[in-house]
C-alpha cells in the first residue's frame, strides 16, 4: 500500500498493511535541505519541499504543510520575531485590552499572506501521487489567545467570557475560509492545532472552545476533508468532550494515561499517542525509542488507534531515532 491509500483504509477501517504513521516532526523537516527556520517559515515552496521529502525518508504517512502556529495572529496584528534556530515568539500581543475586542475585525485567508502560503504550499503537495498533505489550521483558542496574550486571555475566558466569545468568533471567520481554500485545491486531511484549549477547564471548554470545534469539523466534512485535532499537555479531563467534536482523529499527548485513554474514547474516535517527543524520543537511544514504542503498540492491540510522540518533535532530533518510531510501527503490523 502507498501512504494515500494506507491513511484511507486505515480511516474508513478497513484492512492496511499497518497502522499510519502521523508522528509531528515540525521543524525537524529543516535538516532534508538545509534551510532555517525562518526560511522555514516564510516561504512556502521550501517548506513544502523539505516536508515532502522528510515525510519519504521518515516513512511518514502524510506531508506536514505547517511550520508555526502564530501565523493568523500576526496577520490580525500581533508582532512575532523570528530567528534562523527556532520558531517565532510573541514581540507583542495585537489586543492590550479584551474590551477592545471589536478593534478586531475579522480577515479572511487572502488578508494574511502566511496563511495564504499554507494554501500555496498544500496546492504544491497535493500533487504528489503516493502521500496526501495534511494541513495545519491553528485553532480558535490558540489563536485568541496568541491575538490577547497568553495569560491575558487565559484570564479573560474565565472573567469576560462574552467578549473573548467575540474574538474567536472573529478568528473562526480566517479558519473556515482556511478550510474552503484548502478542499478548491484538493486537500483531503487538516489537522487543527489548539494546544491552548488545553489549558482550560472542562466547563469552559465545553462551553467556549467546543462548540467552535464542532463547526469546525462539521465544515470539514462537508468539504470532504478528514479532520484531525491536536491539544498538548494532559488533556484527560477533555477527553469525554472532545471525542465528540467531530475529529476523526485526536492526538494525545505523553501526559495522559494511553490505555486509559483508549478505553475512554473505545474506538468511538482515533486515538494517536503517546509516548513522549523529548524522554522517548529526542533524549533516548533508537533502541529506547523502540521499547517506547512498543509499549503504546502493545496497549493499543484490538483498538482504532495509531501511536506517535503525542507532541512536536524538536528541531535537532536525531533522525536515527526518529526512524525508529516508523520502524516499531511497521514491526508491528496491522494489530
């Protein structure tokens, strides 16, 4: 099976040769050509290009059309730094005071020319016959809070949650025009990071970040797009909530308990965790990346689920380990 055809199987649950692998190797593309990661950043047809070719040599079973995840703040007026060896930070949050939320107004994907680089470089991997792209589109909390100020926002949802509800109301208007430029070009899988949302507690994301969620992923499925959700950090507590949101597949992290995890969700979803992108994998030896591996491999026998790091792997991640992930994968075939 090719990776396009492994990846739909594996989705629609029918047979594959074995579980896809979707490890998050962020920047980590950078070392297949040699560009930094401004560069990285900043131009789509070089992000594309390495991206493309770490997904062949890793055995990855999509092409990563990412990068950052601040590129709909900046283009709503957050200032962001970059540098050549490491993603770009918040200068200054574009919003000093959540009551002045409707100074925001909302954009859509050709007002932000990084966006719109996501857009050019998924219209450059759909292309590729044998891996489909899988897209990132940072989610509604992420960006918020990456508009507000971390912090500040994380304070605001709980003390002004009205006006906060304005400005993710504001940002989803980017993410659903991200996602109909995305399915004209041909996208089929996007994958939406909210490490934010993670942060939150249970009734405020079932009440604030939930709801946008499921439109979302509801929007997705009418493009015909397969939608994949990813949130950091110990997340268990959100697990009974957003294995309703509507995403085919949700990314756990190394901090949740995996067979817990499973046993939860019960095939309801696709899980994909856990091990850890740094313990397992960056400071490890291909061999305890292997035994790390295998453990996940093992919890997640008879379940839907596929096994990764449960976060973004460093920049400088030694590849030998990094292969070892696709090796205990295919080592352990179907089951």
């Amino acid at each position: 099976m090719n990776s396009k055809e492994r990846l739909d199987a594996f989705v629609a649950g029918k047979p594959v040769d074995r579980r896809p692998n979707l490890t998050i190797v962020g920047s980590v593309v950078t070392q297949y050509t040699g560009i930094d990661i401004e560069t990285y950043c900043k131009d789509p047809v070089k992000m594309e290009e390495a991206a493309a070719l770490a997904a062949r040599d890793l055995d990855l079973d999509y092409i990563q059309i990412a990068a950052d995840l601040l590129r709909s703040a900046e283009g709503y007026g957050t200032q962001i730094a970059f540098s050549a060896d490491a993603l770009p930070y918040v200068v200054k949050p574009a919003l000093d005071d959540i009551e002045d939320v409707d100074t925001i107004k909302p954009l859509k994907v050709a007002d932000i020319k990084r966006v719109n680089d996501l857009v050019i470089a998924a219209e450059i991997a759909v292309k590729d016959p044998d891996i489909y792209p899988m897209v990132a589109c940072v989610g509604p909390m992420t960006t918020a809070a990456n508009i507000r100020g971390m912090q500040d926002f994380l304070m605001d949802i709980l003390d002004e949650p009205e006006l906060c509800d304005k400005l993710l109301e504001t940002v989803m208007v980017t993410i659903v025009d991200l996602i109909h430029r995305l399915a004209e070009v041909g996208v089929k899988y996007m994958y939406v990071p909210d490490p934010t949302a993670s942060l939150v507690p249970p009734e405020t994301y079932e009440e604030h970040i939930l709801p946008l969620h499921k439109r979302i992923y509801a929007e997705m499925e009418k493009c015909g797009i397969t939608g994949r959700l990813h949130m950091c950090g110990d997340t268990t507590n959100l697990i009974p909530l957003t294995k309703t949101c509507g995403a085919k597949i949700i990314d756990v992290d190394a901090a949740v308990d995996w067979g817990a995890a499973l046993e939860e969700v019960n095939n309801a979803v696709i899980l994909n965790g856990n091990i850890s992108p740094t313990a397992d994998v960056y400071d490890a030896t291909p061999e305890e990346v292997t035994a790390a591996m295998n453990k996940c491999l093992d919890q997640a026998k008879n379940y839907h689920a596929m096994v990764m790091p449960g976060c973004e792997l460093p920049t400088d991640t030694a590849r030998a380990n990094v292969c070892a992930i696709a090796d205990a994968i295919a080592a352990a075939g179907a089951a």
